[in-house]
C-alpha cells in the first residue's frame, strides 16, 4: 500500500476519534423505577386487602377559630384503590392460603 494512503487514513481516523471525544453529551442519569400509584404512593403503602392507603398528607396553613397558626396538620390519603404496576410475583406465585 501507498503510505500516503495510509497517513491519509490514520488521520482521517485520528480525526473521527478526537471530534467523538470532544462532541459526547453527558447523559443525565435515570431515576429508579418504582412502583407508584395514581396518588404518588409506593405499592408499601396500600394495604393489599382492603385497597386502601395508608400514607397522610400534609394539610398546611392550620388555624384555629382566634384565626391563630397552629401548625400543619395531616390528613388521610383519599386513594381508594392501588391502581399501579402489580409485582410479578403475583402473577408468578398466587397465593393459594389465607393470610394468617
């Protein structure tokens, strides 16, 4: 082979390598996959039975009848029903006995 070639070739490569080098975008990174309701609680805090969830919610700005600040008070979740992703072991592995 021709060396000219061959230098024409190492730097059209050398030239590839360095522009991919500097161009390269940062990726930002994922935040972990989890299981979360229509009411943003995770599948934890709804009880598996009933339906219901557990979680309170903040209620701020709390004053009593002198129309004095008394703090926050918190307030049950008014999710009824845990309509996330299910987990796969409930379609692997029913339960076949009753919670004892």
């Amino acid at each position: 082979m021709d060396p000219v070639t061959l230098a024409v070739g190492g730097g059209l490569l050398l030239l590839g390598y360095l522009g991919g080098l500097l161009s390269r975008r940062k990726r930002a990174p994922e935040p972990p996959l989890t299981a979360d309701c229509g009411c943003g609680h995770s599948l934890a805090m709804h009880d598996p039975t009933a339906g219901t969830c557990h979680a309170e919610l903040p209620r701020p700005k709390s004053y009593n009848d002198a129309g004095e600040y008394v703090g926050t008070t918190y307030a049950q979740c008014p999710c009824r029903q845990y309509v996330g992703p299910r987990p796969i072991e409930e379609f692997l592995a029913p339960k076949y006995l009753p919670p004892a």
